[in-house]
DNA sequence: CTGTTAGCGCTTTCAG
DNA sequence: CTGAAAGCGCTAACAG
C-alpha cells in the first residue's frame, strides 16, 4: 500500500500525498508496527547480546558501547544475562533464533568451542568477545593474554620481586584460563620459579578473603597479579589489615584499569586494554553489523594491554 | 494447524499424533516464529527496559535483577541506554512502542513528570524507579530521599561535625535532585548553618577533583555527604593527597554501598538500601509483570536507606 | 505515480 | 480429536 511507501521512502511518490499521509498518520497518533514489518522482510532489526553478568563493571561499559552503535544503525538490543550458568546461555541462544535475531553477540562465553559455535552456526549472523569458536562459526575479538601477562610478570621480576603469585577466578571462561596459563608460561620465560601453591583462584567478590589467606599461609610472597581490579582491591585491603606495606613488602597489579583503581589507597597498578571497554563493544557491533550485511572484512582482531604503573607496583 | 497445538499445548490432542509432531519438529531442527506469533497474537513478550548508563555499578545490579525474572517469566528484555540524553530518552520509548512492548520499565528518567507520563500512557504498561510521573500513568518504586539524608545528617552532626558539605550530581535526576535539596533540610532540621558554597555538583567522574578543589577552599569542612560511593571514593583519596585525615580531620559519607565500599582504606560509611539492587530491580519487574496480566495490586512502593557505619565517618 | 494482491508464520475459530 | 480458513499489519511485486 502506498503508505508502506512513504514510511520506507521507498519507490516514487508525489509531494503532495506524501505530506498528506504524514499529515493523516500524525493526527491519529500512528506508530508502524516493527513485528509486522519483521514478518514480512525477515529481518527483525533485533541482536541479541550475551554476558555472563550485566552488573559487572567491565561488561557494563562494553555493553554500552555496543548499545550505543546499534541504536544509532537502527538495531534494538535484547540482552541475556547467563549469570555464568552453561544451561541458561543455551537457553537464551535458542530464544534469540526463535526470536530471528539478525545477530548475537557474545561476551566471555561459558560454554566450550564445539557447542559454542554449533549454537552460532544456527544464528544469522554472530561475533564474539574472549570466547573459544571455531573458525567459520563467528567472527572474534580477543585480547592478547599472553603478551600482558608477560609485561606483568617482567615489571615484578625487573622490580626485584622474587617470589609471585596469583589470585584469579574460576577457568570456566577464555581470560579466565588464559591468565592462569599465561602466569605460569610468563614465569618460567622470566626464570621466576614456579610455586602451584601460591595459585590460588576465588570469585568476583573474594578478592579479600582469598589474597588474606594467601599472605598469612606464604608470607614469603612479595607480589600478586590479580584477574582484576576488583580481586586486586581486596588484596590491597588484605595487604593493609595484615600490616604488609603495599608496595614495601608487596606489590600488586590488576587487570581492566576500572575507574575506582587510581583512586584506591595506594592508586593500583594494572593492565588496560589499548581500547577502552567501550570501545571494544563499538568494535565489536561493528563487525557484527558488517557480517549482517556481507559486507564482513576481518574475521579476528587481537587486542593488546598496556601496563598502567601506579604506587602499588612502581 | 495442529502443530500449533502441541506447541501451545492447548486444546485436546491425541498422545500418538503429538508425539509424532514433536519427533518430526525435532529431526527437522525447527525452531517456532516468535515474531509470527507476537503478530498473531498480539502479545510480544518483550519488556523494554531504560537506563540512564548501564556501566553504572547501580544500574547494573537493578538490570541483573529484573533480567532474571523476565527471563524465568518467558520475557525477553530489550534494552535502551539513554546516556543521560532526553531526545535519546524519547527516540527509545517511541521505538518501544513500535516494538510493542508488553512493557516498559524505566530507571532514573530525565523527563520531566508531564513529558515522561505521556510517553508512558501510550505504552501498554509501565513500572518507574526513581522517576516522577503522573499518577495513572505507571506504578512507582521510589527511595526515600528525606529519610536517609536525615540519617546521614544526624550522624555527623552527633560526632560533633560542625561544617558539612555535600558533593551530589546534576539536578536532572529523581535521586539528584531529591538529595540536595534533603541536605539543605536536614541540616536545618538539625540546626546546623546551612552554607550554599558548601553544596557542589560533579559528573561520575568527577569526584576526586571535585572534593579537593571544596577541601582546599574550604579547609574548615569537616564532614562530606556524596550523592553516591563513587565520588565518596574520590573524596576520600583528594583528603589523603591533601594530608587531611579521615575521619580525624574530615568525615566521607556515600550512598549505595558498592562492593568496594568497605575495601577502600578506610573503609567507607555509606547508605544502604534496605533490598539489594538486584532485588529493586526484581520488584519492579514483578509490578511490571502484574500490571501486564491485569493482577496489579499495589501503586507505589517507597523503600529505605540503612546507615552502614564504617571507618571513614565512624 | 498509485492501487491491488499475495504472502511472511503463526493463532484462532469453525467445521468436519 | 484434527483439518481448513481467516487474519494479525506490514512489504513487495505487479498491474493500472
């Protein structure tokens, strides 16, 4: 029909009915109806975006970044919070292809390569942050662990620190396994020795139980790399209520930058990403919003960390 | 069709045939049309949801919460970043509406009660947090603002703090605008002398510098109410870079009690909620959902602040 | 340039 | 209990 016409600004319409439909549409208070239009073109304007945890600082600001870029192509964005539970992110996949999502986006996904990409497979068009796919299933942005494990390892080892550990979380997700890995692998290339005792892992909030007891069991301990800077904050906290001087007697370094980490007492060491979180979603929403139109250039982008030195690790 | 019928369970149908739908459904990989169906049946099981900044830590908690129960309910949540921009506000309801949403939920509006209430009457139901509206036009879970910052008030003025001063945000926001002006009555209200020079207002960010430029003007202030934990952070980090004591010299109050509110050194008094974010954020989920099936019981929920005395303001 | 028509994939009503 | 048919509000292809 020929309104369809005017709303899309689609084939050849003359002026005057044009202004005379908007006019008519506007008196009555019209508003389109986005499920009908879906049904009909098979494209819902939809992507669906998966975190483990919507509260989390970090995935906060890369949501946000996302969110931003889609508005503003026109996308609405379905959010799923797996709470890191494996059954529910299958769950909320599967509902994002009953809901014909024209993509998803995953975030640190919980779930192993093969079932991973078996569900993205499904999806019209996908991309992922940090998470295990096979080549093919998605496109993927990943940060380089390796590398800044290794500047957090070198600038403790350089700084005379002789004796390392790590608190990190659980390894049911990509960083997660990575940092833990990498620690060890970063030991060794620097000659530190390698002590399985003094790893210990703990979740988001355990940072300071988790370091307090690390501290009191090997007080021989004089720097800790934490998965990140929350984990980190309960270390600096565990470090003051022991009476160990932070960075005297410890030193100790984050992950992620987060906005509290200079301003915490001492200001914390960490590792930023050369992006910061909200830019990793844009970029991310980006190749996700080129996969949907085929116009996909790259498949994989790694992004590097920088060490950001505050008083907890000079 | 008959299929349908065994997708819905509904109506009588044989055990035989139902079985041999589901076996067929299932070789054939088929997933239903839930855009199809929204069309059908003119329900969309799509609650729209809208915040301020989803990086925030406070909003984030409130989003986790009423995702989780949408979810468990069968509702997807699309979710709208408005970046504290009202056109961005307005754009997001108007596309909710296109979306036919079952509902909508907003978070911190920075509409004004008129403007906010005629975009909310066109909705099919709506829940507000923190938001003037109309009554009619959506139910309401509101903080009482009055109440907490006579806690707040009081307990500095107990401890002998003579000079108080408050560190808030923009005027554009329920809790921003309710906060500052809850100050200057409470500290009438507690008889102390209220000083105009002593009210400042930053962004999120903004805290640090913010609390140091008034502590440097101001040496006499000896007690600091902040408009959330964390600018309180920044406050308690420009009072160690300027050699004031805390809480010897000055007392740093905050509102939310993030998780890093007592890992902080020293550890911050804030005030609390007397639900948890995440359950806020359930609550109004739950109302949203009872206005949508016509169950609606209550209006208007109005929820408490506990002081949690900790060592910045003991 | 504008009206008509046939679906999109589901639900619902009405017969069989 | 199960099939057939109409219709949700829109778009797209085809005539006028």
């Amino acid at each position: 029909m020929t309104v369809s016409r005017v709303l899309n600004n689609k084939g050849e319409i003359s002026e005057a009915t044009r202004q005379h439909v908007l006019s008519v549409m506007h008196e009555m208070g019209y508003r389109p109806n986005r499920v009908a239009r879906s049904l009909a073109t098979a494209k819902t304007l939809k992507i669906g975006v998966i975190v483990p945890s919507i509260s989390s600082a970090y995935y906060g600001a890369v949501l946000e970044g996302a969110e931003r870029l889609f508005w503003d192509r026109g996308y609405h964005m379905m959010l799923g919070n797996t709470g890191e539970d494996i059954r529910r992110e299958q769950t909320i996949l599967d509902l994002f292809e009953e809901d014909r999502a024209d993509g998803v986006l995953v975030v640190s996904s919980h779930l192993n390569s093969a079932v991973l990409s078996e569900y993205l497979r499904k999806q019209r068009a996908a991309v992922v942050i940090n998470s295990e796919v096979e080549a093919g299933a998605a496109c993927h942005v990943r940060t380089n662990e390796k590398q800044s494990m290794a500047k957090a390892v070198e600038h403790l080892v350089k700084s005379n620190r002789r004796c390392l550990a790590y608190v990190g979380t659980n390894m049911k997700t990509y960083a997660g396994r990575q940092r833990q890995n990498c620690f060890v692998a970063a030991l060794q290339e620097f000659g530190a020795s390698v002590r399985p005792d003094l790893i210990m892992s703990c979740d988001r909030r355990g940072g300071y139980v988790t370091a307090r007891q690390l501290l009191q069991e090997h007080p021989e301990v004089d720097g800790v790399i934490c998965f990140n800077d929350e984990i980190a904050a309960g270390a600096l906290r565990a470090c003051f209520d022991l009476g160990r001087d932070v960075p005297g007697d410890v030193a100790v370094i984050g992950y992620d930058d987060i906005f509290l980490a200079e301003l915490l007492n001492p200001s914390l060491t960490t590792l930023r990403l050369c992006l910061t979180k909200r830019e990793v979603g844009a970029l991310a929403g980006r190749m996700l919003l080129e996969r949907i139109d085929g116009s996909s250039t790259c498949d994989e982008v790694v992004l590097d960390h920088e060490l950001v030195v505050r008083e907890s690790a000079p």
